[in-house]
C-alpha cells in the first residue's frame, strides 16, 4: 500500500516522444566529463539541439528518457552527469557504449519500470497491477485513473492516453497500412524485447475499433542468470528487505517490483535463472531448496561495478 512517504511519480516529460536509439550513449557522451562533457548540457536548450541533434521537444524527452533510465543524474553545483550505471554501461569504454546488447535493452526496461526516485507511474501500474491477458486503450484508462493516490494531483485523460501510447510504442512499433513498420517507432530499443504483442482488435464503440495487447509471459533468452542476479540485487537494496541475507522465492518470482513481474516471466522460467545464480556470479549469489524453503542468498559488500561484470564478461566467455 502506498503511504504518505512514496516518492512522486512522474505522469509526463517525455512530451509523447518513445526513447530513440540514439539518445542516451549521445546524452551520456556530452556530459561525460571523461570526453570533457558539459554537465551544464540541459541548462541551455538551443545548444542541447546542436549537440544532440533533435529538436526542442525532443532535448527535453532525451533528458527525461536518460532520467528514468538511471543513467544521468542531478550533481552536486547544478547540472548532470553519467550515474556509475550509465559510465559502466554506455560510457568511454563501457561495456555496451553504442547500445548494441540485448542485455543492456532489458536493463533499461528494468530501470524504467523501478526507478525509486520518481517512479514512471504508466510501466510501474501496467507492469505491476494490470492482471487481466489482454488489454485495450478504453479499458485500460479508467484502470490507470484509479491507481492515482490521494495525494496525487489528478490529471487529465489526456495525459492518462499519451502516457498509455508511449508506454505502448515503447515496446510494439506500430504499423502502416501496407504493414510496414513507421519510421518513428526504428530508434525505439525497447521494441527489440518482445514484451507486447498485438493480438487482435475490439469494438470501442459502435463504429471505431481499437488495438488489443497483451504482455508476452514466456521465457526471454536475452535475460541471462547473471542479468537477473542484478535484478534481484538492485530490487533487495531499494526495497524493505535490504540488510537481511536471504529473500524468499516469491519475492523475485512474482511480488511487485521483482524481475520476474517486471520481466513478464513465468515461474518456469525463473528458476532456471535462479538455479544458475551460483556459476554466473562466482558464488556471489546461490539459491537455496529444500522441502521447506526456497530462497535467493546473496553475500554482502557487493557492488554495481561487479554485478554488470557479471554480465558483460562471463567466466565461460
């Protein structure tokens, strides 16, 4: 139950637009001060536009994008830098600096979908609370007009509708009428993940049809033992659970906010990830069966820096 204390979400700031390929490694190349980045870089947005190369709009959704990602934040003195997430990932010399792996494409998804600081309300609400197999815009808006807390200002069904279509082309590009894809929705990475799919269509009303989605629940070969040991590390430490040394199996598999929710998998295919726990991080993590007990262990004093070397350079590699 959310309380007094929950962090505010964010509702807009993307200004309709879906993240682009290209947006984050250029954002954390201008701010990275190992390339002698301006952390001042959103403070003037006609020189953003140069050095990005979008529009006014988009510097704006480029800079929100890279927010909810995890990959920049606020510094100390004003401004922006590259977070130890993004210089490790998409830095000078990082691990995935042009946004190539599919692995580094299901981390965002998981830094989009539990960002502690500000919540993105649309993926935590769609990712955690929708429980029905399909879903359509017209049934999907009064449920997301629900999940405003009391003390959330209310909105606008406008901004309930754009933040459903960006969460939505987030995923799925939409098509033309030949069935091509539409060029804006190339740049979106996060489509390369096959967590939606389109499954037919509705009657909205008595003459408009409408799309109907559904969340592909089903095992994901992009999400390795080591990816999901990062998970599980990063859903322990902001959670009411950091400290303690073991985390029952359900609290992975299924609680809100957990890889496996957040992944859309089925409990099938979380405990092969889990049974390979042990080998993908050096003994870091195991997870631990008997009659009576089913639990994730981790040893303390672990760090960001290690778990993404998990990753990126595998032992067996």
């Amino acid at each position: 139950m959310p309380t007094a204390t929950a962090p505010q979400r964010r509702f807009t700031g993307h200004e309709t637009f879906v993240c682009r390929y290209a947006w984050l490694p250029k954002v954390v190349r201008e701010l990275d001060p190992d390339r002698s980045g301006n952390p001042l870089l959103f403070k003037d947005e006609d020189d953003a536009m140069v050095r990005l190369g979008v529009g006014k709009n988009m510097v704006r959704s480029a800079k929100f994008w890279a927010e909810c990602t995890g990959i920049i934040e606020e510094i100390e003195g004003g401004g922006h830098g590259p977070t130890e997430f993004g210089r490790l990932i998409l830095g000078h010399d990082g691990y995935d600096e042009f946004l190539q792996r599919i692995e580094t494409l299901w981390l965002l998804h998981w830094k989009l979908a539990t960002n502690p600081k500000r919540p993105l309300f649309h993926w935590q609400q769609m990712l955690n609370h929708w429980q029905r197999a399909e879903f359509s815009e017209s049934e999907v808006l009064p449920f997301l007009i629900r999940g405003l807390r009391t003390d959330e200002t209310v909105k606008s069904e406008r901004t309930f509708a754009d933040g459903f279509r960006v969460f939505v082309n987030s995923y799925l590009p939409t098509r033309g009428r030949k069935g091509e894809i539409a060029e804006d929705n190339l740049d979106c990475p996060l489509v390369e993940l096959g967590l939606l799919q389109k499954v037919g269509e509705r009657l909205k009303d008595a003459n408009t049809r409408e799309p109907v989605y559904s969340f592909v629940v089903d095992r994901k070969p992009g999400i390795s033992s080591a990816l999901f040991a990062y998970c599980i590390w990063d859903y322990w430490r902001n959670s009411p659970y950091d400290g303690q040394s073991s985390l029952g199996f359900r609290f992975v598999s299924s609680a809100e906010g957990s890889p496996g929710q957040i992944f859309k998998l089925p409990e099938l295919a979380v405990r092969p990830l889990l049974d390979g726990l042990s080998s993908a991080t050096d003994g870091a993590f195991a997870f631990v069966e008997s009659s009576s007990m089913q639990q994730v262990e981790m040893k303390s004093g672990l760090t960001e820096e290690d778990l993404l070397r998990f990753i990126y350079t595998p032992a067996d590699s």
